[in-house]
C-alpha cells in the first residue's frame, strides 16, 4: 500500500518555485555588493586610502597606527612638500 500524506504536495509544489526566487536574488545581491568598485570606500583591512584623501593625510594615518617610525615620516613629509605644486 502506497503512503499518502493527505494531500499537502502541492505546498510543496508551489513554494519551491518562491524558495529558487529567493535564493536566486540573494546570489544577484551578493555579486552586485562585491563587484562594487574598491575605490568607493574602505578597504576592510582600514589601510585603503578614503576617497578624497591626501597624501599627507594618508601619511599621517600611516604614522598615527606606528607603521612607520618618526624619521621615515619627517623624510616623506618632506619629500611630498618638495613636490607639491605650488599654488599660484
């Protein structure tokens, strides 16, 4: 004798349709959140530079987290001042 469990099959049969949808859109939102472009906002690490943000502010960002000691930094800061463009 064939079991039948009273007819709820087609439940079944019409909410896979509503679960493939979903998790089609949630691998589409997934994509799209990852392919946005690495330049609009922070790297997750921290250390990619803001939009906007000058050399000398990533410097000093650089040298706030102890990444480079004082002399390296008094060096670079004078060699971007050397190279900025004068304003005129």
């Amino acid at each position: 004798m064939m079991y039948w469990d009273g007819g709820s099959g087609w439940a079944w049969m019409a909410f896979m349709p509503l679960l493939w949808i979903a998790l089609i859109g949630l691998v589409v939102w997934a994509v799209a959140r990852l392919a946005q472009h690495p330049t609009s906002r922070r790297d997750d690490t921290g250390r990619g530079p803001a939009p906007g943000e000058t050399p000398e502010e990533v410097l000093d960002h650089r040298f706030a987290s102890g990444e480079i000691d004082p002399e390296t930094y008094a060096e670079m800061r004078k060699q971007l001042a050397a190279h900025r463009p004068r304003p005129r």
